[in-house]
C-alpha cells in the first residue's frame, strides 16, 4: 500500500515541479529541530538564573523586613525619650540643671539623643526604601519566572510537534520502496560527493609530521574501544533492502542506543570535520595520520575543528540526524585510510 501525506508529497512535488530530495527534506527538518533545541537550552539555562535573581531577591526582601522591624523596636525606646522631651520642653530640661556642670552634661545629652534621632531617622528611611525596593524585584522576578515557564512549555510543544513530524515522515519513507529506493540512491551520491571534497581539499599523505601517525594507529589494530555502547544493527559491506530490494553498501557500523547516550573517540586525533553534512547528518572526522574516523547521525556535537582529542573523549550525542537507517537514536562509524572505508570490525575490540 502506498503511504500518502509527507511521502506522497516528496514523491509528487508540486504540479510540473521535479520531485523533492529526500535528504534536503531530512536536512530542514534536522537543521530546524537544531535551532529549536538551541532555544529550548537558552530558554532553560535563563530560567535556572531567573529563579536563582527570584530567589535571592525574596531574601533580601525577608532581610529588610527584619531590619526594618529590628530599627523600629529599638526606635521605640527613644522615640519615648523624645516624647518625655518635648513634654516638658528642651529649655526646661536645660536650665533646670542645678551648676553649670550638669548644663553642659545634659546639653552634651541633648546634643547626643537628637543626633541619635537623625541618624535613626535617615537610616530607617534607607532600610524601608531597601525593603520597597528588594520586594518590588522579588515580584518582577516572579512575573519574570513565570513568563519564562510558559515560554518554556511552548518551545517544548513545538520541538515535539517538529519531532513527531519527523518520525512520520521516516515512516512513510521506509515503508514506501520507491522511496527507500530513493533515499538508498540520494545518500550514497551525497556520501560519494562528500569523500571527493574531502580527498581534494586534504590530499593523501603516507605519514603527516605531526602525531598521531598512522603507525600508532595501525598498532591499535583489533584493540579500538567501540565508540558507542549500543546494539550494532547493520554492518560492513553490501547488502539488500528488505523494503525496496536496492541493492547498497555500508561503508560503515551502525548501533541503535538509548536517547541521550554520547559517542567517544576511539584513539587520539585532530577533529577535521564538525557540522552537518548531507547523506550522514550531524557528523564529526578525527584524523589519525593517513586514517580516519568517522562518527554520524548525531543530535548534538561537543567538539569544533582543528581541537586535538584523546581517546574516549565525548565528541557529541548519538542520534537521528540524516537518513538514520532505523529512524532512532544511532550511530554511524566509520574507519578510513586515505580515504578508502575499512571494515571496522576488523579495528575494534571484540
């Protein structure tokens, strides 16, 4: 039965338009779930400072507070001392002294206990000014957060709406042989294009100066951690399509894993290639004198060209990207020397 919407639109095209790529569909849909994860990252990492400012602002409103109740009930003492003051009246208390000694000791206290009012005066102004002002940003923070929060719930239902569009068109391609016939035919002529610019932008070298060199590599023949811990699914070499009977070739490894799981460089080397290329999709290139390898379909690469790494560092999240063979989270790996792909099975430990 053939599949209709997504894949009967790629098969038609628009009325006397070419039929759409397959993988320059794949590629929009990845290039688009990529920027919505990057908001979605954004989206969070303000809201975890937004919520730490709210946080904090709510205490130094709760700490005027106390100040603020801390200066009055201290104030009250005074302010009866003041009130007696007034009463009896300031020249009353001055000349009732007896001697000029106690003129001077209660005009000395009098001096005291009015500046004492001033300074209390100014600083309760202050720590009621503080206190207005710290509960003023502890609720704009909290319209803040709570703007955020839906922002939030928005970028999250339309990273799943876009996903699920996704999923549903790798249904309707795999279960369509003429379009898996085309998909099978589209990525080994974008893969054939990518290693013709890689081979003429980095022509071969037998042993480069610089370590690591290809005899290092070729001692760890046999002995190379597995750069995924997953189940392996498809494997080197020719094979047949169950769906369309296109016949293809893997030039490569490929495990299916858990969602979120990393991919580690298998040996030390220089990342030559980071970023989506058609046919593989997000993909990182480490070289390793006159090897290679190769590490595809990722969701998410940790690493930028030209960075040296060690083995089993994490170079990115396995995932979907490009014409995953299963349409789940996966990886693709390759080993090549001077380009030519090699059997990575003969290069991994068993």
């Amino acid at each position: 039965m053939i599949a209709v919407g997504i894949a009967l639109a790629l098969t038609l095209g628009s009325a006397g338009a070419a039929p759409r790529e397959l993988l320059a569909e794949f590629e929009a849909f990845d290039t688009q779930l990529a920027s919505l994860d990057a908001q979605l990252a954004t989206l969070e990492s303000t809201l975890v400072a937004a919520e730490a400012s709210r946080v904090r602002l709510e205490a130094e409103a709760a700490a005027a507070e106390a100040k603020l109740k801390a200066r009055t009930e201290g104030a009250s003492a005074l302010l009866q001392g003041l009130y007696r003051l007034r009463r009896f009246g300031v020249l009353r208390s001055l000349f009732g002294a007896e001697d000029s000694l106690e003129l001077r000791r209660r005009s000395a206290y009098l001096h005291a206990v009015l500046g004492a009012e001033k300074a209390r005066a100014t600083d309760f102004a202050a720590l009621a000014a503080q206190r207005r002002e710290a509960a003023a940003g502890a609720v704009a923070a909290n319209a803040a957060t709570a703007s955020l929060r839906d922002l939030l719930l928005v970028q999250r239902a339309s990273l799943a709406t876009e996903r699920t569009r996704r999923k549903t068109l790798v249904r309707e391609v795999r279960s369509e042989p003429a379009l898996v016939g085309r998909a099978a035919t589209e990525t080994a002529e974008a893969r054939k294009q990518f290693q013709g610019a890689v081979v003429s932008a980095e022509p071969t070298v037998k042993e480069p100066v610089a370590p690591p060199t290809s005899s290092d590599f070729r001692a760890a023949r046999g002995r190379l951690p597995w750069p995924v811990r997953g189940r392996l699914v498809l494997g080197f070499g020719p094979r047949v399509d169950e769906v369309s009977g296109v016949r293809t070739s893997n030039n490569g490894l490929d495990w299916l894993v858990e969602p979120g799981d990393t991919f580690h460089a298998v040996f030390p080397g220089v990342v030559t290639r980071a970023g989506y290329v058609r046919g593989y999709g997000q993909m990182v290139m480490l070289q390793h004198g006159s090897f290679t390898t190769l590490y595809a379909h990722a969701n998410g690469i940790r690493v930028v060209v030209d960075q040296a790494v060690k083995a089993g560092d994490v170079l990115g999240t396995a995932g979907t990207t490009g014409l995953a063979a299963e349409g789940a989270p996966q990886l693709h790996f390759e080993v090549r020397y001077n380009g030519t792909p090699q059997d990575p099975t003969e290069w991994l430990a068993k």
